[in-house]
C-alpha cells in the first residue's frame, strides 16, 4: 500500500512540522509520496534531501535578519516579506547549504501545492514534470497581499492555501491509501473571516476576480477541510499529527524562544507517537 505525507502551510508555525519531520528522519521514516502548500512544501524540500535541522535552523537563526524577513524586502525590494532570492541564494548556497543532489536523487513523488490566480483554483506542481520545482514551492509559499505572484508552469501563482489548505484528497487521487497529514493548528481550530481584508483584496486584486473570490472564501474552505479531516482521522482512514496546546505564533513571528518551543513541541508529539504512525503505515 503506498503512503503519502501531506503537510500543511502556516508561515512559521511550520516550526511544528519541522520537529516532527526532524524525528522522521531521524528515525528513517520514509515516504514514496509527499505533498506540501505554503511552508509545507518549503518544509518537504528539507525532508526529500534529508537534512534534519536545516528547516529550524533558517527560521530561527535568520527571523531577525532582515535579508530574509523584513518589510522592507515587500516595500522597497520588489520581494516577498520572506525574501526567497535571499533564501534559495546565499543562505542555500553557502550559510545553511541545501543538498541540491540529494533532492533531486529523492525517489519520492513530490507535490507543492499553489493559488492559480487567474481561475483561483489549486494548481499542482510535481518534481520532475514542472519547469521548475524550487520556483514552485516559492509560489506556493507567496502570502496575498505579502509577496509578488510569481510566474511559473504557465500561470501567475500565489500561496497554495488559498485555494487548497490540505491536500489530502489529491494524494488519495494520486495513489495513497495511507496517509499521515501534518497540521500546524490544534485540533478544534477554525479560522473566523477577517472582513476588513475584503477592501485590500478587492482594490490589490482587481484584475483577478476569481482569486479575490477564492481568498474570500479561505475561512470557509480552510474550516470544511479541517472537520474533514477531524473525522477521517476519527474514522482511521488517514492519520492527523498536529499541536496539542493552541499554537500562540503568528505567521511572521520573531520571538525566537516561541519558535524554539513550538519546533520542541513537533518534535515531542512525533516521539510519543512514532510507534502509532509505524504501526498505521504497516497495517
């Protein structure tokens, strides 16, 4: 039976599945199939090239450098508030090396997951079939209003969680009868709608009517995906790894010792329940 890993986005509380993809590797634990939107697939590049660390250590050690989370990178660099040339350049390159070669030796089937702004639908970028993956997972990691959209595989693209905030039901589409799911929120959240962001999407957005509708339709996807998914994983039909306390990060946090607690905690919850999600991947 093939399984799939499908991880969702958060900005940095992606700090939570770091720990718990750190234990996965750290135990061997690997997947023929990943999935990922936003931070997520961003998280999945450090996994498929096996590199525990690599993920807390970029969003802990460089939150307060400026090259790579400012303001300033949105309002005067033309960038996103993350800086992604900063990110896939000098800090992959030579601070926190990315392991280029052992990505791209990765057997495991790799989706990222974007916001096509034109139809506001999901579009799915895969390893090997897209022009260009790591340009994929910086589309799909490109906030509203935040970052710049960004051109790749035909269409103008922005964050994937605007349109699919988990994937799931494209991994059970693409082969996976088992399925571990990593959420960044505890069980019971829901998103409430934020009506003073309509003005902003409507006015920034004019000329993508189909994406204005879909980010004013986030709050409602995002909550029908997560009582889903609540009881699929009552049902035993996929496994659901996520905070067990409310997460207290916000998208662009700067607290390094919240984000240091909150990459423990992931890898906390993937230690109690390594033997749980073995055991449900070889049943």
């Amino acid at each position: 039976m093939q399984s799939g890993l499908v991880l969702e986005g958060g900005s940095l509380r992606c700090l939570f599945t770091a720990g718990v993809l750190d234990v996965f590797m750290e135990a061997g634990l690997e997947f023929p199939y990943v999935a990922g939107v936003s931070a997520g697939a961003l998280s999945a590049l450090n996994y498929l090239s096996r590199q525990p660390g690599r993920t807390a250590q970029i969003n802990i050690d460089y939150v307060k450098d400026s090259r790579y989370l400012s303001m300033r990178n949105l309002v005067k660099g033309g960038h996103s508030i993350f800086n992604f040339d900063f990110l896939f350049g000098e800090l992959s390159q030579e601070l926190i090396p990315f392991d280029w070669e052992a990505f791209a030796a990765s057997p495991a089937r790799f989706v990222a997951v974007s916001t096509d702004c034109r139809t506001g639908e999901a579009k799915f970028h895969e390893k090997g079939k897209s022009e260009d993956i790591l340009l994929a997972c910086r589309a799909s990691g490109s906030m509203p209003l935040l970052a710049p959209m960004v051109r790749v595989d035909g269409s103008e693209c922005l964050d994937g969680g605007i349109a699919l905030p988990v994937p799931y039901r494209r991994a059970w589409e693409d082969g996976c009868q088992k399925l571990v799911v990593v959420l960044t929120r505890q069980a019971g959240y829901r998103k409430r709608p934020v009506k003073a962001m309509q003005a902003a999407y409507e006015r920034f957005y004019r000329k993508y009517p189909r994406l204005v509708q879909a980010l004013l339709r986030l709050e409602e996807v995002y909550n029908q995906a997560h009582e889903e998914l609540e009881e699929l994983d009552r049902q035993g039909k996929l496994l659901v790894i996520q905070p067990e306390v409310p997460v207290q990060v916000s998208r662009v946090e700067r607290n390094t010792d919240k984000l240091e607690d909150l990459y423990t905690a992931g890898r906390r919850v993937a230690f109690r329940r390594l033997d749980e999600v073995k055991a449900y991947l070889e049943a």
